[in-house]
C-alpha cells in the first residue's frame, strides 16, 4: 500500500486566474500527488466546471494527476464525457483521474434540468456501462432505458489502457456499483470507522462479482486547517456543516498541527484507506496558498516515512 495525499478544491477561492495557476504551480512544483475539483453545474459560489479545468491543468503542469470530485454522471451526456476524458488523458499523457456518482438529490441541476431524480443510480449504471465500451471497443452499439447509440467509435482512446473509475457514495447501491464497475472507491465524507465499514463491503461484493480492486484504490478525504477552531474561517464553515448537513464538524475538519493531521490520515490507513484528497480550511488567496504550502512542508515529508514503512 502506497499513501498518497492530493488537495481539492470545493469553491473557487480565488480573487483572479492568476492566484489560481500561482497554486496549481505550488502543488506541481511541491510533490502534491493530484488535484480535484468538485462537480458543480450551477451554484451561486464561484465553482469551475470540473472537465475544463481538467484540461486547463493538463496544459499547465507535467507531472501531477488531477482528478474530479466526483462527476454527477446522470446530469452529462456519456458519450461527450467519454470523448472528453479521452482527449484529456491522451493530451496529458495519462494523468486523468476521472471519478463519478449519481449527485446530491438535493443539488439544484435537477429542477433546473427538468431531468427526475428518480432512476439516478440505474442512469449512472448505464452511464459507466456505456463510458467503460467507448474507451475499450473500437465501435459501440448501445440500447438501454435512457441512452441509445448506433455504431459510435471515439479516438483517440485514452492513454492510460485502463482509465480509472473511481466510484462515489457508501450506500449499498454505491458499494454495488463500485463492485460492478470501479477500479476505485472514494469516500465523501465518511470517518474512518465508516471509510473501513465501507471498504470491507465492497470486497465483499467483489468477491460476488468475481473481481479485483487494487489495494492501493480506496480513498478518503476530510477538510484541514493548520490552526485553531476558533479562525473565523473554521467557525464559519462549522456552521455551515452543522445547518446543511446535520454532522459534527469534527467527523470532517482536521483543524491544528501537523501532527493532528497525519494522526488522522494513519486512522484512515488503518481503515483500508491510502490515497486522500485533503481540502483546506481557507479565506483569500494568500490564505489558500499559505494552507497549501504548508501542507506540502509538514505533511508530504511525513508521508514519505509512513511510506518508508510500509
């Protein structure tokens, strides 16, 4: 098993592009091993949308993976998010982590879309099913209860032979479809006693389905702040975890030195868990790139021991 720590981003924090190139640049240049952006269509924040930022980062960096978090797959069309996974990954030499699920029921794209959010998970299944042929078979003839494609071909295919699934949600139709159709699993926001619950379900329904995921493919994920619960900042986003999501902000919030931080990431291992998207606790530009920076001078050296120990 190999730890690996990549930052995400929920928002965008930033005042102006140039703030934000300033920290895909820090996370290159600082051994940061992937980025992810979270998969917003409307939103009254200032959200990127996930694939073209994908792209973007593809252009502006040569070694870091990046990856979306995750992509609400039954509110996109499978064959233009086929094509465009596949162009990114060929453009950026196979770096892509795509990874998907069935969105927040709750989420506004739904009503704005007119699309039900019933049959969201039969959507996303077929989805993957159709995603998984378009980037291994040289032609694709589909007909199902919501796509339909006649003698379909993309190429180029993805660099990568097998471009990663990784799979949202800890449901147990989640935990299904992972078993069904991902080479990974990634947890929300799950604790570790959660994370260990889920994973030791999907290798159960992996063993059912007569499959594999490798060892190093399970993820986890919580929100970090070097510094004290009583920043203006962690208190606001407490809140806002409390009233939107009913959860104790303890559960997701890492907030102190770095020694609290890899206390939590060993939990977390213990758990199954080895690859992370970690998103800092931030107010302004200078305020995101000092998070992050630190992140890079205190943790990443800490996870090359842990991984020294392995």
């Amino acid at each position: 098993m190999s730890v690996a720590v990549g930052i995400g981003l929920s928002d965008y924090p930033f005042s102006s592009s140039n703030y934000f190139w300033d920290w895909v640049a820090a996370c290159e240049e600082g051994g940061v091993d992937s980025l992810w952006q979270t998969d917003r269509l409307i939103s009254r924040k200032p959200m990127l949308e996930t694939v073209v930022t994908m792209a973007g980062i593809a252009g502006a960096t040569k070694r870091i993976k990046f990856g979306m978090n995750v992509v609400s797959l039954a509110l996109r069309d499978p064959l233009l998010l086929a094509k465009q996974c596949a162009t990114i990954d060929a453009l950026s030499s196979g770096r892509l982590l795509p990874a998907f699920g069935i969105g927040n029921i709750r989420a506004p794209e739904w009503l704005a879309t007119s699309l039900s959010t019933k049959g969201r998970g039969q959507r996303t299944n077929e989805g993957l099913h159709i995603l998984r042929k378009l980037w291994t078979e040289d032609e694709v003839t589909f007909r199902g209860r919501f796509y339909n494609y006649q003698s379909v071909s993309i190429s180029p295919r993805p660099v990568q032979r097998l471009l990663p699934m990784w799979i949202g949600g800890s449901s147990p139709a989640a935990v299904q479809r992972t078993a069904r159709f991902g080479t990974g699993w990634q947890a929300g926001f799950e604790t570790p006693f959660q994370v260990g619950k889920t994973i030791a379900a999907i290798k159960e329904a992996l063993h059912k389905e007569g499959r594999e995921i490798d060892e190093d493919h399970y993820g986890a994920s919580f929100s970090y702040r070097f510094g004290a619960w009583a920043d203006p900042v962690v208190e606001q986003s407490a809140q806002l975890v409390r009233d939107r999501l009913g959860r104790d902000p303890n559960d997701i919030f890492v907030v102190g030195n770095a020694q609290d931080i890899v206390t939590r990431l060993v939990q977390y291992v213990d758990a199954g868990a080895s690859k992370f998207i970690l998103r800092p606790i931030a107010s302004g530009d200078p305020d995101v790139l000092e998070q992050t920076n630190i992140l890079i001078d205190e943790i990443l050296p800490e996870i090359q021991k842990l991984n020294s120990q392995c």
